[in-house]
C-alpha cells in the first residue's frame, strides 16, 4: 500500500501514544494515517510493572519493543493506514489568525508534511485536517517548532539496560516469587530494576543520577558501558545474587533519562502526545501511563470539534492542560520516591515505626494504576487530594533545612512558570472527579461512547 496524498488526521510516531490515537480515531470513522520512522520491531527502554493485583489495577511486564509492534498492528485493525520506515522530515504551516498563550509562537495550522522512506526508495508530501505529534522524545513540533521544551534540572539521570538468560527468581517463598524487583542503590544515586519477561530472558538496568554516574564512570580506568553496568549492580542489593548464574545475551545499551516538560501540547489542529511533549523518569511506567493519557485526550478533543461539541480554541485549551495536570501528578509521585532513594536509610515515605512502604503506596496508588485518569473509575475528592497532600509532605521532609518552596525548585515546578505544585494541589481540591477526566477541564470532560467519542460540558 503507497502513502496517500491526504488524510483528515496525521499521526507521526508509532509508539504507544502514536498508536493508541490512530486506533481510536479510526474506530471513530476518522481518516487516519499513522507513520513510524523506525522499522517494526523496534527497541526502547521499558517498564511496566505493579503488584497490584485487583481487577483492572494491575499491569504487565513486556518486552517493549513487541508491545509497541502489537499496538501498531491493532491501529492497522482498527481501520487507519499505518506505514513503519517512513520518517516525517517536516511539518508546512499556513497562517491564521488565533489566540496564544502569552509569550507562545504562533505556528499557523499545519496543513502538510514532507515524509522520506528510511531506505530513501521514496518521498513525498501527505495533506492533513489535523496533525498529532507522537514522536517520541524526539519531539518534531515542540524542538522544531515550538521550541519550549524546559528540562527539569532535579530529575537528570542516565540509564543502561541490557538483557540476561538463566536469572534466579526473585523471592522464592514470598507472594513476590517470580516477579520484578527495583532495588534502591547502595549510595543513594539511583534504582535498579529486575523484569523477568515471558521469553525467558530478564531485563536489568540501573537509573543513576547523571553527576554521581559520570564520577564513577571517571574512577574506572577506561571502562565500556558494559563493565561499567556490570560493576553498578554490585551496588544494587540482592540483584547481583539473582544473576550469579546469569548469561548477559544483549549489548547495554545507554540512554539519557532527562526529565522535561513544554510550556503547552496542543496548538490549532495540532495535538502533542506522550515523549514528544513531556518526560519524567521511567520509574512506575509514567511514560507508558501519559503517553496513553495524552492518545485519548488528542483523539477525544479532535473529535470534539469535528462532531460539534467545541470549537478548536477550547479543545486545544483542554487537551493541554489535561496533559499538564497529568504531568504534574506523576510528577509529584516520582520527585516523592526520589526523595527516599536519595534520602537512603532515612525514613521518608514511611515513618520510624513502619516496616515497609505500604502506607506510602496506598496513596501512590491511584496515580500510578491511574484510576485518576481511568474510564468508568471513580476516585474521590478526598482520595486524590490525600495522595497530593502526602506527596507534598515526603518533598518537604527530605531535608529539614529546605521549605517547600527551596524544595521544589527545578523538582515539583514547571519551569514555564504555569503550573507549580501549590496549583495542583489546589486543583485537586476543586476537581469534579468522574470518569476518564477525572478532572472536569476548562468545565468539559470526555464522553467515552464509542461512534460518540468527543467532549461534553458539564454544569
């Protein structure tokens, strides 16, 4: 099948966020094509993981790159034309008139894209309605166009991964028996994790700090990434036991791990997903989480015009600030855990005379299975704020010198200035928390019926 010339919406990226929007705009009767520069399968850092057992409130480990081939091929299903090896190089804008954000570019209305073949046998341009950007950290709109992408100075770490054969189990005897295991670092500059997959094989990687990564790297004496991992999970209580037996069957690989925001994710008839808008850390698989959050809010605001129920001004308004606030909660979640990881033996999620984590999870909890985000979910009022204020309160105890306001500089506050954790934590108290949104946004939530997928006002 050739790429066609025109479509009513352009999805660029075929991760999970590309894919998910594909799939449920084509479910909707919408023209969809979708264009992925990589060659399926392909390979990115993964972590999907709980132990949440309930209905509905647990996840899976996957081999990532299989997951995002599987997702791909169900937007294929689902009616819209998806093509891999095909690298979208720019975007054409055309003037209008619109209101911006103070400060903010007006970019026009996309109206095309130039796309290359990734073995150069072909080129063209392809017409659209509605651009999605899924592109990865990558980010075509936000780096090339935008330019707002703001990096949080409190969360740059670097991770290395590679996979092995022939790993022990990890708690053999416990409820945990068999299952992942992410070990804080012996000195307080990172995580670790251990995923057994269903082909036999483990994933283990380290989350180090980027500072303390590259002074240990130095102490080495010209060491590869590969001696360089290996030492690192001497440092990781109890994993280097599980892969005593353990044959390493893949390279490390290397990536950097910066956290980063942009100043907004959507413009007219353009909608940002997943990486290419913003990134936390991939502790508790927040990308995976916000990535799908982001799919179905583009999909359900774009619909929402094309059906009537908005105009593009409003949807726009609300698909960003329904990524945000979703941002900002995991946000609070991870700079929470961070602080016990660096914290080390310090009580900081639980409290002297608590054994375990526990308590500190049961408010995690809702933001991380996202029943904040969920369909069909409800979560209280008092639920949701519980888990901001108790996020709030583990930032503030890390150190007993700094206030809430030292703490959460470059950690908890966008850099753009728009969003601080205070208004978070005011928003929460004043959400109408039903359904998907949750969060009643700009006074519109989703309506999730399918062949009516779109936005509704909420009195």
């Amino acid at each position: 099948m050739s790429i066609p010339d025109e479509c009513t919406v352009l999805v660029v990226g075929g991760g999970p966020g590309g894919s998910y929007t594909a799939s449920v705009l084509a479910r909707e009767g919408i023209s969809t094509v979708l264009l992925e520069a990589d060659q399926f399968p392909r390979l990115t850092m993964h972590r999907l993981d709980t132990d949440f057992l309930a209905f509905g409130g647990h996840a899976w480990n996957v081999v990532r790159s299989e997951c995002d081939q599987i997702l791909f091929e169900h937007a294929r299903e689902s009616g819209a034309q998806v093509f891999d090896g095909v690298k979208v190089n720019a975007i054409e804008f055309q003037p209008i008139s619109c209101e911006e954000p103070h400060g903010e570019v007006n970019l026009g209305r996309p109206v095309s894209a130039s796309w290359e073949r990734k073995d150069k046998t072909a080129s063209g341009t392809i017409r659209f309605q509605y651009l999605v950007d899924a592109s990865g950290r990558a980010g075509l709109v936000s780096t090339k166009y935008m330019k707002n992408r703001r990096y949080n100075q409190g969360l740059k770490n670097i991770a290395t991964w590679g996979y092995f054969e022939g790993a022990r189990p990890y708690g053999v005897g416990t409820p945990a028996e068999g299952g992942p295991f992410f070990p804080r670092l012996q000195d307080g500059t990172g995580w670790a994790w251990f995923i057994p997959l269903h082909n036999n094989t483990t994933s283990v990687g380290v989350v180090m700090e980027q500072t303390n990564f590259t002074a240990k790297k130095k102490r080495m004496e010209s060491p590869t990434t590969q001696d360089f991992f290996l030492q690192r999970m001497h440092d990781a209580p109890g994993i280097s036991e599980l892969l005593d037996t353990a044959t390493l069957v893949s390279d490390v690989k290397s990536a950097t791990d910066w956290s980063y925001s942009s100043s907004r994710y959507a413009s007219p008839y353009l909608r940002i997903v997943g990486d290419a808008g913003c990134f936390i850390d991939p502790l508790f698989s927040s990308g995976v989480h916000l990535a799908l959050t982001g799919a179905l809010a583009a999909a359900a605001s774009i619909c929402a015009v094309i059906k009537g129920d908005c105009s593009e001004q409003k949807a726009v308004n609300w698909h960003s600030e329904k990524i945000r606030e979703a941002y900002t909660r995991f946000l609070l979640v991870v700079t929470s855990a961070y602080a016990q990881i660096r914290g080390q033996e310090r009580p900081v999620l639980n409290e002297l005379e608590e054994a375990n984590f526990d308590r500190a999870f049961s408010f995690f909890r809702p933001i991380i299975q996202g029943t904040v985000e969920a369909s069909g979910e409800r979560l209280s009022r008092d639920e949701l704020t519980e888990s901001v204020e108790f996020c709030m309160r583990v930032i503030q105890k890390v150190d007993g010198t700094m206030n809430m306001s030292q703490n959460s500089k470059g950690l908890c506050e966008e850099n753009h200035g728009e969003l601080t954790c205070d208004r978070i934590k005011k928003e929460e108290l004043k959400s109408d928390l039903n359904k998907f949104g949750v969060d009643v946004v700009n006074g519109m939530t989703v309506n999730l019926q399918r062949g009516a997928l779109g936005l509704v006002k909420v009195a």
